[in-house]
C-alpha cells in the first residue's frame, strides 16, 4: 500500500490528477485525455505507467478506489482543534464540546445533542459581527469555511436566535461578543 504522503506527491502533478479524475469515471483513454489536456500522448502514457505503478489504477485503467480507501484509512483521523477555535470566554466543559466537534477550523460534525449544539452555534456565531447585515451568500461563506452544510448551521443559528433574518439579510442578535 502506498503511504499517504507518497500518494500525494504523486497526485500533486496536474497531469496525474486529470489521470485520476478521469480514470475515476471509467477506464481511461489515454490519446482522447491527451488531447484534452494539450499534451503529449507519451506523457499521458508515463503519468498512467507511474500511477499503474503506485496500485492507483487497475490493469483496466480504472481508478482503485480499495487502494483509494486504504490510503484514506492510513491518514491521521482527527487533527487537534485549531486554538483560536476555543478562545473566549469557553468554560473548561464548552472547551471541551468544543474540541469534540472541531478538526482543526472545520466543525466535524454538527452536534445532534442540543446543549452540544448550542456551545458550537455560539462560537459560530462569534464569526459575525455584532451590528452588522449580512447577505445570505455572505452568511453562507463564513459558514462554509467550517462545514459543508453551511445551510443547516444558518438555520440552526436563526433558530437558536444567534442570528436573525429579514428581507434577505442577516444580522447578529444572540451570543457571547468577546472571544
């Protein structure tokens, strides 16, 4: 199995990773890829024979997605949480809640417990300032900077009255205001 660091040097030439996204839709076709790309065939060629090389394709020049999973599987699960995720005015137990659900800056998951939910909504909400509007496609990218569903924490956060919302715009009404 490769390690994970091996694998992303390798993925890290943008010629390798179109080979990857490609043979990751099915076997790959290396004349039509280079054509799309504007590059020697022979390179294409070589960029295949190194990742065939690596296990990351198959002998059908697919993707391996078991290798894929394995490399996965081999990364570090959990990164200790950013320490500017906990500064504030953070009780030792809402510091830990805190460390529960953040991976470095990105929230991991967003808690199913309320009282959980409520520590992490209200650091979120600390991302907004106070007396400020706010457009939903602004909101969206501050939230999306800590999780994918940005659009369930938005609503989580007018709901829990951290924030409020009226004709398209959104301001901060709840929460700590010191970090």
């Amino acid at each position: 199995m490769l390690p994970p660091t091996d694998y992303l040097r390798i993925a890290v030439d943008p010629i390798r990773l179109a080979v990857l996204g490609t043979a990751a839709m099915g076997p790959l076709d290396a004349r039509a890829l280079a054509s799309r790309l504007g590059v020697p065939e022979r390179r294409v060629r070589r960029e295949v024979g190194k990742l065939a090389e690596a296990g990351l394709l198959t002998e059908s020049l697919e993707l391996d997605r078991e290798a894929l999973r394995q490399i996965a599987a081999a990364l570090p699960q959990t990164a200790a949480m950013d320490p500017a995720i906990a500064d504030g005015p953070w009780s030792e137990d809402e510091a830990v809640v805190l460390s529960r659900f953040f991976s470095g800056s990105r929230l991991v998951e967003i808690p199913a417990n309320r009282a959980k939910r409520a520590v992490v909504l209200e650091r979120l909400a600390l991302e907004f300032e106070p007396g400020l509007r706010y457009t939903e496609r602004e909101v969206n990218s501050v939230l999306q900077v800590f999780h994918p569903d940005y659009a369930a924490l938005r609503r989580y956060l007018v709901d829990d009255g951290l924030l409020s919302r009226a004709d398209g715009s959104y301001w901060r009404t709840g929460g700590r205001t010191e970090r």
